[in-house]
C-alpha cells in the first residue's frame, strides 16, 4: 500500500506543494439521466507518508490502489478508492493523465464504477465508464 502512495505522491510532487489539496470536479450521470458535477478536492501527502484522499461535501475515499502507465511519451494514472453508501459496496477509478505549463497543472480523465468491493491487479476488467474528473492547481 505505501509503495503505491508513494509512487502517486511522487507523480503529483511536481505539481502540488506537500500535504496539499488539488481542487477540482467529478462529473457523471444520476440513475435518472442527470447529470452532476461535484466539488472535490484530491489530497495528496508529502513523500508517501499517508493516504492519498479524495474528498467531497459528502464523502472521503482513500486509495486501494494505484499505478501508471508510461506510453508514447504520456503517463496515464489509474487510482481506485473503495465506497460505501448505506449497504451498497463500490469501488471508483479515476484513470487519467496530466498537462503541466508553466502557470498550471491540469490533472484530467475518466472515472469507472463496479459493483462491490471485489478487484484484482492492475486491471479495469469489470468496471463500466460513469463520467470524468479534472483538477486544476496554479503553479
């Protein structure tokens, strides 16, 4: 589990100052075809000591796992928080990548759900596509 936070903390130490918060919003669609957009915040600690916390009015999700993968010159980040919302077992992935300027760092990409806590390796196998997210933090 550190190994993955430390590896997050050390994708976003270019970016975010330590044991700081990244604000930014969640989209996706409500059973009944609505779509919100949610205010959030992505804390991220400084050298891996802790979690990383995506936290919202509502709710705070701490990662079970992390990774990335480096392609054509791009790195893509899948981060999975488990949720609970009354008896109802989820598990969320952002999986996205970065632009970094010399005035910002846009963080930006695709969350996916799957019913239940059940999640094996480094895989999305099972999940389905239910919105996106993107966080903005001035340099």
């Amino acid at each position: 589990m550190k190994l993955y936070t430390l590896i997050f903390a050390l994708f976003f130490s270019g970016a975010v100052i330590a044991n700081s918060s990244v604000a930014g919003n969640l989209v996706y669609k409500l059973p009944n075809g609505e779509l919100v957009k949610r205010a959030v915040t992505l804390e991220v600690p400084s050298r891996g000591q802790g979690e990383v916390v995506l936290r919202g009015t509502k709710f705070e999700w701490k990662t079970t796992k992390f990774w990335t993968v480096k392609k054509a010159g791009k790195t893509t980040f899948v981060a999975v928080f488990k949720t609970q919302f009354r008896q109802f077992k989820s598990l969320i992935a952002l999986k996205g990548t970065y632009l970094k300027g010399t005035n910002k760092i846009m963080y930006y990409g695709d969350t996916y759900k799957k019913k239940g806590h059940n999640f094996e390796a480094e895989s999305l196998a099972g999940f389905n596509y239910s919105g996106g997210f993107k966080f903005e933090y001035d340099l």
